[in-house]
C-alpha cells in the first residue's frame, strides 16, 4: 500500500487474515542486548568488562566468571567453538561465593549470628543488635518457593533495578537466605563439542528468562581431552536489563 510517496509494509497474517503476535519475553522498560562483553567492576563500567571467550592448548580446563554490575534478564545465547573433540565439552553455570561477617564495633552487639547447618556451612540468622558478628559482604540465596510463592528466608533484598541492593531482616519469611559458603544456583547447559568446530544456538523464544542479581555470577567452563589440540570457544548472551547510563 502506497500513501502518498510513503510506503507502508504490512505485517504478514494468517490464512484467515489475523496477523501474527509474538509475545515479548522480558518486561517494560528493558534494554534488549546481545552481549560479547560483560562490565567492568572497578571502576564501573557497563559493556566495558572482558570480552565473552576461553581458550585451552591440551587436556585441562578453563574457566570464565561474567560480571554484570546491575541485575540482568538471562533469555539465552549462541556458543561457537574451534578444536572440539570426542569427550571435550563446555559448561555454563550460575554460582555464587559465600557472604561474609566481620566482628562488630562492640561485642556481643552484632547484627547477626552464624547457625551451623551441617557440612561446615553457616546460615547467617538476624540479630537484633544483640548478635556475635556484623553482616559484612552480602549474597543473597533464594529461598522461595516460585509456584506456590512460599518464602522461608531469613532476609529480604531490595531488588533495585541498577547497582546492588540492601538486605533487611525478617522472622524466617523472607524470600532470601545467606549463607557463609559458595554455592552452585544451577547448572544452565553442559555441552559435548565432539565436532571439530561448530555452532549451538542456545535461544528458546518462548521461555520465560532468569532474573540474575548482580551478586551472583555466570560461569563459563571449557573441558578439553585431546593433548593435541587447542579448544576455542566464543560466545554472546541474549539478556536485557533497566537502562542506564
């Protein structure tokens, strides 16, 4: 259709004449980025961090930590790699290190305490200025339940859109728990590369994308096997996030 020297291009429709609608994955007032690059943390600097790839000459591993410095929308990525063989693989996952405590400014006036839950791990309870040690670095582990919405924490964070957010304390109701040990969220995808060189798209449009707080990390693995080969791997995130400056 023509209007005056303006074309205008029709969305394409179904046999019956209704167009076709995709719903949007992420929510309002994201930016939508395919990312090579992650942040630079010191000083802060978005898209400025190190580019996305690893690289191992002979049998070892490699690994790779992400930085984002506000929280993200993980929908998915796109791997490529060089150098595969039988038995090689890369893996992708979602850690976090332990948070820590310090001693307070005057004894026994804390604001928390560590509680042993078995296997040498603490979970830090809140304390209500009467504790044995002070909340120092902060990681946030979720402890909710999503379909039933059931919280179980000990602490609440404030989930800002950009930057890093506060922890405040509740009575076991709330949706974070910290604990004083490094912990794997989840294993996102571990691929066998037997391929000499190849590439996976790892993009699944209709799948409701991860939240990831910006305390927690992407970890990017390579596993190689073949002494006589170099593995190579690169590749790009599909994430959105609030934007910002």
């Amino acid at each position: 259709m023509s209007v005056g020297h303006l074309d205008v291009i029709q969305p394409p429709v179904a046999a019956d004449g209704k167009p076709f609608v995709l719903p949007n994955i992420f929510p309002g007032e994201v930016m939508l980025s395919f990312a090579g690059i992650d942040d630079a943390v010191n000083p802060t600097s978005r898209f400025s961090g190190t580019l996305f790839g690893l690289q191992k000459t002979g049998v070892g591993s490699e690994s790779q930590i992400l930085n984002f410095v506000d929280g993200i929308f993980l929908a998915g990525g796109n791997v490529s790699w060089e150098g595969g063989s039988y038995g090689s693989s890369v893996t992708f996952e979602l850690v976090v290190s332990g948070s820590t405590v310090k001693e307070p400014a005057v004894a026994g006036q804390g604001n928390c305490n560590l509680v042993p839950v078995g296997q040498g791990i603490n979970i830090i309870v809140p304390a209500a200025g009467n504790g044995a040690k002070d909340l120092d670095a902060q990681v946030p582990i979720p402890a909710y339940n999503d379909e039933t919405n059931e919280q179980t924490g000990y602490w609440n964070y404030s989930e800002p859109w950009i930057g890093s957010g506060s922890m405040t304390p509740t009575s076991g109701a709330g949706k974070y728990n910290l604990f004083d040990f490094p912990i794997t969220l989840a294993k996102f995808a571990k691929l066998h590369i037997m391929r000499d060189s190849d590439s996976r798209d790892l993009i699944a449009p209709a799948i409701k994308p991860k939240w990831i707080l910006p305390e927690w990390k992407l970890k990017v693995s390579i596993n190689n096997v073949d002494a006589n080969k170099t593995l190579k791997i690169s590749f790009d995130l599909l994430v959105a996030r609030r934007k910002s400056a």
